[in-house]
C-alpha cells in the first residue's frame, strides 16, 4: 500500500481519484485539453510517504511543459491547478482547508486579519464589507494564465508577517485596493468601489504595479516614478542624492535633471577652470542606484538628462562605454539627451554647432523654439567675440557620435524638447527639460520641484471599442486622482509639487493582441483608423472626466494660467495621458505589452519559478498572421504609427526601436530617429538589438523600466 502525506502531515491512502478532482475541472471548457492525457503524461512515480504538494506540482509543471503554439490552452490547466494550491495556501492563513477561499474567509475576515497584522489600511475596515463581499467575482480566477496568476504571486499578493504564507485571494487583492482608492468619497462610495473592483477584476484595467501592490496596504508609495532635477550648486546637488536615496528606498525610478550644472573646466568662485564637470558628479548616482535598492524587489534605477548643446556631452555619452577610464563611467546609469530643433537643423545641412557651458548660458535651459533660437545664436556671437567659454564642432559629428552609442549601449535616449514643451498644457510651470525613467511621464521642475508618476492602463485586448474606452476611462480618472491623497509620499517636495498638479497617467496596454483578434495588420490603413478612434476615446474620456471631477471636487491649485484654463475647461488633474512600459502588469493579465509588438510568437519568461513557455495570446490559424514580430515590424512605419498616438497624448510615449544588427546600418538609423523628430514624437527609448537571447526564444526583460509596469 502507498501512503501519500497530506499538507496536515497525515498519511492517507492513495486514492487516484482525487487527482481526478484535480484534473478534471482544471481542464474542463479548453479545447485542445484533457485531463487522461495531462494524467497520463504526468508520469507521476507514486512513492510511499510523498507528499500530496508533490503530485499537485507535478501535474503544474506537466501542464507547463505542453504549452506551445498548437496547444496554448494548456497555460490556463497549469493556472487552474496553480491557483487551487494558492487557495490552500491562504486557508492556512486562516486555518481553513479551502478549495474555494472565497466561500470561506470572507472579505471582512481577510481584512480584518491583513489590519490586525498592520498589513492592510485600518479604514478598509469601514465601509460595508457584507455588501461588498457579494460584489466578488471568483469566476474571474480562470482569467489569469499560468505566467499571469505566477507573477501575481510573486509579485503582488502579500503574505502574513514574517511568514510566507499568502493571505489573499487575487479577488481579495483587486477589492481590498479598489476599496482604498475609493475611502474618501462620500457619494456613492461602496458602488464606486464596485466599478472600480470590476474593472481591475475582468482585467480591464490595471493600476502600474506600484500601486496595483501598494494602494490597501499601510504607509504605502503608491508612484511609479519621480523627476527631479538639481540646481549649479553644490547644496542642491547633495540635496537631490538624499531625495533620490530616499525615493529608490521606497520603490521609485528616478529621472533626474542635470542641464543647468556646470561643465569641466568652468568658472567656480571667479576660479577659472576649477569645475570638474558632470561626470564626477553623475558617479554618486551610479553609486546610489547601486547601494539602495527599491524594497528589495528590484535594483535601484536612475535616468539622468543633460542638453546636447552641453560642452560635456563627449563624456555624457560616453558614460556606460565598457572601455576608458573607470573613474569616468557610470555602468549603471541610464542616459537621456535633450535635443533642440536649431540641433536638427544643423545636421541636416551640415553646419557648424557650438557647446556652450551652463553656467554661462543659463537661460538656455529655460527656453524653446524660436526664443530658443535668439539666445542660442546670440550666445554664439559672444563666444565667437571671446566673452564666454564654447566649442565649435560640426553637428553631424556630435549626430553620429550619439547614434553610435544608440546603436552600440541602446542608449542614449532622445528627448525632443523644443516638441514637447510646444504641446505642454502647462507651460506657467516652467519649461520641461527631461522625462521620467521610462520617457512617457512630462512634467516641468526645478529643484524645489519632484513630479511624480501616477500610471495606470487600460487593456485594449478587453476594452475594444471607443465607447468602451470612455467608460474605463472615466472609472480610472477618478482612481488616479484618488491615489494621489491616499498615497504616501518618500520626499515632502514630490507631495507639495503633486497636490498642487494632480498629475495622472492613463494609458493602453494589449494593442498587438487587438490588432492580432481584430485581424489587422500592424502599419495598415485599418490600423491608423483603429488608432484614431481608441486614442481619440482615450482623449476625450480622460478630459470629460477630469472635468467632471473638477465641478464636484475643484480645480487642480495651478489651474490657472493653464491652456486649460485659457480654453475655459475646469480639470482636476494637470496631466492625463501617457503610454508606459507594462511589461509586470500586461503579463498578469496575459496580454501583450503596451504598444509594441510581441518579440515572438512563442518565447520564454524568465522570473522566480524557471523558464516559463508564454505563446501570444488567442493566437491560432486566424491570428497567426496578424502577429508581426517586433523585428519584423518596419520601424518608419512604427514611428508614424507613434506619430498618431501622441496627437492624443498630453505627455509622452515610453517608444522602443526594434532592429536587426545584421540588417541595419546607422543611415537606417538616422532615419529612423529623425522621422521621429520631425513627425512630432517627444522622446524615444531603448534601441533593443536582435540579441542572441531572441534568437533562443527567451525574452529578457531585465532591460525594462519596471518602475512604470
């Protein structure tokens, strides 16, 4: 006789029979499933005293090995038996057996025992649980693929202190944070929370997972990312190192601001030639991202912007090169360029460009466009005329200096300021001179400013028509919005500067799956059509909602002097839109990633648990087709497809180039940029080189900004 040791440590008996109770539901309604063979190849070697984990996991890793392309369906089996191991896990939180945790703890049990172990907001406690409970979608659970209910796992759902054991349902998750979000209104709150709850359950909209894991919990920063920026001085340099020490302890990203800061061999004092420049002190960013990371969960991570007219930009370039002096790099940081039309027109015809020192041209750094213009050139007249420090060099040598690094490090990034500073809602506030880590969140500061990240998306595989979208879009507004007075904030100047804008980030996700199931090909006429309507919706559901809001709640306290304003529309939020990177929350709900393409048709992700087979979601005979890959996908053709996006978007994009080393040269490049530039987007991202980890089928996505996903 075979004895199996249940999870109590009691033997039992074995009885194949409750495998079939496992097998059978797991694979029932998915075609292309069934339980006989999922048992058969299991193969399990039954030996006296294992454990009934053990049978369970092997039957998961069994379901996971057949998932491919002609058999995609196998991820939901390997979800279904991962998620009632899950179920068990949390019944022990409660001393409960549960196959169905939502029948026995109850959602005023689960919060009340997340509030007694200080987990959880002591005022989830004060809404009316018992209504809310009924409001639960189990059902919902089946949603999820393995990849995706994994990574909510281990990602988000929180286990009892010191402890790890989970001690909730994703259900509970998605209420428990829809319940936070919503605990200041005071009309209709408990059905708020319930519009908001469905939407988060049905996978229709995603909070960015700063907030997706943060926003029930106690003393929690809800933001995904914080720009900053440093004034020439020494003070406000090491000011700005303890707010971006700070900001990385509690999770965030970092873009920071470095263009008014002096160049090496500036004046410090009435000294001439003492300053050592930016790279010196660019170094202790390296170090900070490298000593403080965000919670442990992930490395710490710092993107830092410079103008390009700047006479250090050689050596900014130059800043992760794996060659030179080492006291003159900085690996781990990531590098943006501001760059201005005079620039652009400059190397298209070949001429001469000057770089100047910051401290000599301040105002530089606070212009664009045709101001811009007048002291760039009027600067030059005085250098020429010996009155200030500059170098003359030719504009395409500078071009192609920044290409080469693109192409070689993927970095670094464009920031196409003189664009983005033309459609700034907000220009009272100042001049937007960098981004976010991510490039998609724009927002002017200096150095008694910090803007901060407020992102959520909404899933174009589920919202699939305009009309939707304005509803989602209204129920996420009003999410954001919350979240900006229940949030905890790292550094008092990133609450001062966000109360005062009420800035939010709506945006897509799943874009290449809608494409795929709507049966359009990336770049066609269907597809700018499609575009159209859904940014468009976007647009003007996310405007008709921060309106409405203003009437009920009040206008952001800068207001006035807004384009807003001045076009006489009441907004509660300074910014609205924006296209992050979603790599974390797009997984989990199985969908594909922000705007792009997916990498393959199937590919591997790698995370805690091993290699895990992911195929492109829906794909089959009428899908097949209409999956592009992403270095299949013409890049011209991408970049005037982004043009259409950001006619929507009051912010950016987070854009990433697609090429091939083998195919593509640095004319391809060029062109590819400039298209960029002169069809109006504001920034782009990575350059992300066909590696050999494509060619193997594994997608690594530690390059990612996983601030904003």
């Amino acid at each position: 006789m075979i004895n199996i040791k249940k999870d109590n440590g009691t033997l039992e008996s074995l009885d194949i029979s409750k495998i079939k109770k496992q097998t059978i539901p797991a694979c029932a309604g998915l075609k292309g499933v069934n339980h006989d063979e999922l048992e058969l190849d299991s193969n399990i070697q039954f030996i006296d005293g294992m454990s009934s984990k053990d049978i369970h996991n092997i039957l998961i890793n069994t379901a996971v090995s057949k998932i491919d392309i002609d058999s995609a369906n196998w991820t939901f089996v390997a979800s279904r038996l991962f998620r009632d191991r899950l179920y068990k896990n949390v019944g022990k939180a409660f001393g409960k057996s549960s196959h169905n945790i939502y029948e026995e703890v109850s959602l005023r049990e689960y919060i009340t025992k997340g509030v007694e172990q200080g987990i959880l907001r002591d005022e989830l406690l004060e809404v009316d649980l018992e209504l809310l409970n009924t409001y639960l979608m189990p059902e919902n659970d089946d949603l999820f693929n393995y990849l995706g209910i994994l990574t909510l796992k281990d990602k988000y759902i929180k286990n009892l202190n010191l402890s790890d054991i989970p001690f909730e349902a994703p259900q509970h998750l998605f209420m428990a944070n829809a319940i936070a979000i919503n605990i200041n209104e005071t009309i209709d709150k408990e059905q708020k929370i319930k519009e908001l709850y469905e939407t988060f359950s049905k996978l229709e909209l995603l909070l960015a997972t700063p907030s997706l894991s943060n926003a029930r919990l106690k003393d929690k920063s809800c933001f995904s990312c914080f720009v900053g920026s440093s004034a020439d001085s020494l003070e406000s340099l090491f000011e700005g190192y303890t707010e971006q020490a700070f900001i990385s302890k509690y999770g965030g990203g970092i873009g920071w601001d470095y263009s008014r800061m002096r160049s090496m061999g500036g004046t410090i004092q009435n000294i001439l030639n003492a300053s050592a420049g930016k790279v010196p002190f660019l170094k202790f960013n390296d170090t900070i991202v490298n000593a403080i990371d965000q919670l442990g969960v992930r490395k710490g991570a710092i993107k830092v912007y410079i103008e390009c007219w700047d006479l250090d930009i050689f050596d900014f370039i130059d800043l992760k090169k794996q060659s030179g002096e080492e006291r003159r790099r900085a690996h781990d940081l990531f590098t943006c360029v501001s760059v201005n039309d005079v620039f652009k027109v400059r190397i298209e015809n070949d001429d001469v460009y000057t770089l100047f020192d910051p401290y000599d041209t301040p105002d530089l750094c606070e212009t664009f466009g045709d101001e811009f213009k007048l002291k760039y050139e009027s600067y030059e007249v005085a250098f020429k005329e010996g009155k200030i420090r500059g170098k003359e060099i030719k504009a395409k040598d500078l071009w192609k200096k920044m290409i080469l690094a693109y192409f070689e490090i993927g970095s670094p990034d464009l920031f196409f300021k003189d664009t983005a500073n033309r459609t700034h809602k907000n220009k009272h506030l100042g001049i937007v001179r960098s981004l976010n880590l991510c490039n998609e969140f724009k927002n002017p500061v200096n150095e008694k400013e910090i803007a901060v990240c407020n992102l959520a998306s909404i899933n174009m595989s589920r919202v699939r028509t305009p009309e939707d979208v304005l509803r989602v879009s209204k129920i996420a507004i009003r999410a954001l919005d919350n979240i900006i007075d229940i949030s905890s904030y790292p550094v008092a100047k990133a609450e001062v500067t966000q109360k005062q804008r009420r800035s939010v980030g709506l945006g897509f996700m799943g874009e290449a799956e809608l494409l795929a199931t709507s049966q359009i090909m990336f770049g066609s006429k269907e597809h700018e059509e499609l575009l159209h309507k859904m940014y468009g919706a976007l647009q003007e559901g996310s405007i008709k909602a921060s309106s409405e809001l203003a009437i009920e709640k009040g206008c952001y306290p800068m207001w006035e002097g807004s384009d807003w304003h001045k076009e006489g529309i009441p907004m509660r939020n300074g910014y609205l839109n924006c296209v992050a990177p979603t790599s974390s929350i797009s997984i989990l709900a199985g969908t594909t990633q922000a705007i792009e393409p997916v990498y393959k048709k199937k590919w591997f992700e790698e995370n805690l648990s091993g290699l895990i087979p992911v195929v492109a979601p829906n794909l089959d005979a009428s899908t097949w087709e209409y999956y592009v890959t992403a270095y299949d996908v013409d890049q011209l053709t991408s970049v005037r497809m982004n043009a259409i996006r950001q006619k929507y978007i009051d912010m950016t994009i987070s854009f990433n180039i697609f090429v091939d080393p083998k195919k593509v040269t640095g004319k391809d490049i060029n062109d590819i940029l400039m298209l960029a530039w002169n069809e109006g987007l504001e920034s782009t991202y990575y350059l992300r080189s066909k590696s050999p980890e494509i060619e193997k089928e594994v997608v690594d996505r530690s390059f990612e900004c996983t601030s904003c996903q």
